[in-house]
C-alpha cells in the first residue's frame, strides 16, 4: 500500500491512525432520558396517592372520645370555621366510646376547652369532625386528649322517639268506663 494514496493519517512508524468521532446526543439517549423522567413522575404520583409520607409529617396526632360516631369515617376532613385542618387517621373501640385519632396540621393549635362534634355536610352528605373554639389559653399538647366532644345527632333515633311518644300517648288515654 502507497502511504500517499492512503486516507488514513500514517504514524511515524508507520501505523494508521483511527480517528473517534466527538460524541452528540443521540435520539436513543433522549428517548432513554425521557423514560427515566416519565418513570420518576410515576413514582412521585403513586407515593402521594398512596399517602405515603417520605418526608417528614407536618401534622401531630390528637385524641376525641364519642358516644356514638355513626357514618364517620377513615379520612373525614376536621374543620374549625369551615376550613380544614386534618383529617381522621383512625378511629377505634375503646368500650363504650369511639376513639377518633385527629391528625391536625402542626400551624394549628387545639385549646384543651375546644368542643370536637360530628356533623353532616348537607342534608344527607358526609360526616365530618367539626372543632369549635373555646377561651381557654392552654393547648393540648401532641397526643393528647379532647375532653369535650358531641356525637352524632342521629336523625333516625329522633324520629323513633317522636314516633313511639306520639303512639304511647294514644295508648294511655282514659277508657270510658260503662
């Protein structure tokens, strides 16, 4: 082989050298970047809908006691003046009450004479934790207690009872006597 005719670039010693191209972003590189951000984003969704916390909670855990929570639920929304504030974390059987586990946003404070009640959003909607405030100026620290609760106004008890007294005042009217 003639060394002039070649078009490879000759050594001093006689050896061809290969030159490398520079390396460009490929069309596989940017498919393969778009994938992994496709996938992070994928994953980021399913923690939050999941409800997993990676990070650290920003909201404390309070307990309420009820006589009757009926139609409360597993992540009801807490409100005071109609603005939530937490939501229901658990709730449990501690005979005879219910206990409510309140997960309340760490900006807010609960005073130890505020009044936790279930309400109904509507007429027939869902239950919910309502918190109305007291005077008292001491707070009740993370896990502990409401002393001052309201259960559930049940619509069906106070029609039986209007019911059943508006039957027993028929039945104790006086019989004629022959």
């Amino acid at each position: 082989m003639d060394q002039s005719k070649s078009s490879e670039p000759m050594s001093e010693k006689g050896h061809a050298h290969i030159t490398i191209p520079k390396r460009k972003f490929t069309i596989e590189f940017m498919v393969g970047l778009f994938a992994m951000v496709g996938l992070a984003a994928t994953a980021y969704l399913a923690v939050g809908l999941g409800g997993l916390e990676l990070t650290g909670s920003d909201k404390y855990p309070i307990y309420a006691e009820f006589d009757n929570i009926s139609g409360l639920k597993y992540g009801a929304s807490v409100e005071i003046a109609g603005v939530p504030i937490g939501e229901v974390t658990a709730i449990r059987l501690d005979d005879p009450e219910a206990v409510v586990t309140l997960s309340i946003n760490k900006s807010v404070k609960i005073k130890d004479d505020d009044i936790a009640s279930i309400r109904t959003k509507g007429i027939i909607g869902d239950r919910y934790v309502k918190i109305s405030r007291g005077a008292s100026d001491v707070y009740i620290e993370e896990g502990g207690r409401m002393t001052e609760t309201e259960s559930v106004i049940d619509i069906e008890d106070i029609i039986g009872k209007i019911v059943h007294s508006l039957t027993g005042e028929k039945d104790e009217e006086p019989k004629a006597v022959e």
